[in-house]
C-alpha cells in the first residue's frame, strides 16, 4: 500500500491549488427539468403573492366595516 504523507498535499503554493471548474451537463433533458423547475417556482411565487394580496384586502374590508359599525352607533 502506498500513503502519501499529508504534509506533501499540504506544501504545495497557494497559487497552484485551484479549484476545479464546475461541471455542467446540458443535455435536452436536464435543459427540460431547468425549465420546469423554474416555471413552477414562478408559479408558486404568483400564488403566493396573490394570495397574500386577498388577505390583505380582506383585513382591510373588515377594518372599513369596523369603522363603519363605529360610525353608526347612537
């Protein structure tokens, strides 16, 4: 069995390490699951957002409706 000493990985220069480019597959398929993947995160971000817009119109519906019902009281 052959071990290399740490200490021989460890005295290389800096300016030699670099770190290995990343690797990309752009295959039709992985093209497909990016593209799918994206527009379902656009889909839930614009439910969530219209949602939010509902619940926020419906609070301030029943504080006019509160006000109102302060109003008219004798």
């Amino acid at each position: 069995m052959m071990k290399k000493n740490l200490k021989e990985f460890t005295d290389a220069p800096a300016e030699a390490i670099r770190p290995l480019p990343s690797r990309k597959v752009r295959c039709l398929q992985t093209v497909h699951l990016r593209e799918n993947y994206d527009y379902w995160v656009e889909v839930h971000k614009r439910e969530e957002h219209q949602e939010d817009a509902k619940e926020s119109e419906k609070e301030h519906m029943e504080e006019e409706e509160e006000k109102g019902r302060q109003r008219w009281r004798p």
